[in-house]
C-alpha cells in the first residue's frame, strides 16, 4: 500500500485513529463538520433496513461500470459519513479507503464498518485526499460536494487521484431543472426554512426537523404512494422519491436538508461541465431518483 497512498498527517499507518489535525483542512466549512459529526452520531444508519440500503445503493450506482474495475482494486470514499455506502461498495474491491473530515462522523464509520478487514479511514477532507494523483482504481463522492466551499475544486481534487480510464461516481443536488415550476417554488419557501434552522444549536435543529418529518415527509410520501398504486404518475409529486422508504430514512433526511447550513444546488449541464473540467469523460447520468447522480471515468 505504501507505494500508492502517501500517508497524511492524520494518517499515521494502516488501521490507525488519525489525529484531529485535517479538521482545518481546505474546502470545508468546519460548522457543516460538526453539523454532520451531530447527525451522524444520533443517525448513524445502524437502523436503516438492509433492503432499504441495497434499493438506494442501487440508485446511487445505477450503470455504474463495476465489472470494469480490476479484481484488487483500489476505491476510495471522499465523504463516507457513517459508511453506509461503504459497507456494500468494500465487498467489491480490493481495498477500500473512507474519508470524512468529521471526528465523530468516522468513528461512526468505524463502527459500522468494524466487520470488513479491507476498509482504512482518513480524518480529511476533498482539499486535502491523502492520496498520491493517480493512484486510485475508482473512486466516488455521493452528497457531498453541495455542502463544500468549493464544490468544483473538491472534484477535481478528486478526480486527480484516479488512474487514467479509472471511474468515478457523483451525487450533487440538482436545482429542479427537470421539476415544474410550482415545484421550484415551494422548494424556495422551504430554503428559507433551512436557512433559519440551519443556523440553530443542534438540540434545536434535530427538536424541529423531527415533527417536519412526520407531519411534511410521513404523509406526503404516503399520499404519493396510495396515488402510485392507483395508477397514477407521481414523479412531479413533492417528496415522491421517500414513498418507499422508511421513517427512519425521512428523519434522518429531514434533519439533513433543514439542518445544514452550506448547501449549492446545480442543473444538470453545470454538473456535465463540472465534471469534464475536473478530467472526466464518457459521462453518463442517470435519470431516476434521486437527481443528479451520474459517473464518469478519468481522461
């Protein structure tokens, strides 16, 4: 490994606690760290149904090339969280490196990942990858990037570390270019929410963000639902996309969206442009839900 990955500051060796020093790194907003840190120590996706993770897992990676990957691959994880991704994506390479700027966020990591002998984990951030260019077999970044500084530096940041023809998978929030325009609009009344709550104490952000999800989230993703087994198209429908998820899924995300302060949401060209100067080609979007999600590969 040592003639791949150079090691960090906050990674002195394989499998050990990196230091907090990378908590200062470049390109992050240290209040949206220990934002998330909160988050994902009170929903740390212990409890998210494995049937539930497998059916987003497969949105987030729909098309994407893994029998093109070699059989020890190395991957990494710019932004891991509680390394729900990770814990499905670790089977199917050779070596897994998971990434996240958050103390508590990657202990969660840790935690949750504490059974895969193949994962090792870096206290960074996307402006400092403890990775040398061109390194990596793949690599993928899934809702992460919205809440950088500098969302097309972290990408490109990124994509230096990848092998040329190497893949390299992509979530960013989209701008409802493809939704109505009575939609867009009720998301601007909503951003005005998160702008407010965003900015509370956490014990605050998590005391409002629940009751939203029960009485936003629960019912109008179970009207889409009821809608959808009468036939009837409900994509355009508000919140649509959680019709076959769980609570848990909608508590956690309701937190998630009203309670992060940095968010930037881009329409599918800026994506496809972001994504090409950063040094990707053959770029395929997928048009399911959750948008954008989209892979590329290094050119």
């Amino acid at each position: 490994m040592s003639s791949v990955v150079s090691r960090s500051r906050t990674d002195p060796g394989p499998k050990a606690d990196p230091s907090p020093g990378t908590a200062s790194a470049p390109n992050l907003d240290p209040d949206v760290v220990d934002g998330f840190s909160d988050e994902w120590t009170r929903f740390d996706q212990s409890k998210l149904r494995e049937k539930e993770l497998r059916q987003q897992f497969d949105q987030y990676f729909d098309g994407f090339p893994w029998d093109a990957l070699p059989r020890d691959a190395l991957v990494f994880d710019a932004g891991c969280g509680t390394g729900r991704w990770a814990k499905l994506v670790a089977p199917r390479v050779g070596r897994l490196h998971c990434v996240d700027p958050g103390e508590g966020t990657l202990a969660a990591a840790r935690r949750n990942l504490a059974g895969l002998s193949n994962c090792e984990f870096h206290l960074a951030s996307v402006g400092n990858l403890p990775f040398d260019d061109e390194s990596m077999d793949m690599g993928y970044s899934l809702g992460v990037l919205h809440h950088v500084p500098d969302p097309a530096a972290g990408l490109r940041a990124c994509v230096r570390t990848l092998k040329r023809g190497a893949p390299f998978a992509l979530y960013i929030y989209y701008a409802f270019d493809n939704r109505p325009p009575l939609f867009r609009a009720i998301w601007r009344v909503a951003d005005l929410g998160r702008r407010f709550i965003s900015r509370l104490p956490f014990p605050l952000r998590y005391g409002i963000t629940q009751p939203i999800a029960l009485f936003v989230y629960w019912p109008l993703a179970r009207l889409s639902l009821l809608l959808e087994r009468l036939g009837l198209d409900v994509a355009a429908f508000p919140l649509s996309g959680y019709r076959h998820r769980s609570f848990y899924s909608m508590r956690t995300d309701a937190l998630d969206r009203f309670g992060t302060r940095l968010e930037r949401r881009f329409t599918r060209d800026e994506i496809r442009r972001m994504m090409e100067d950063a040094g990707l080609e053959r770029i395929r979007f997928s048009d399911e839900i959750p948008h954008w999600c989209a892979h590329g590969f290094r050119a």
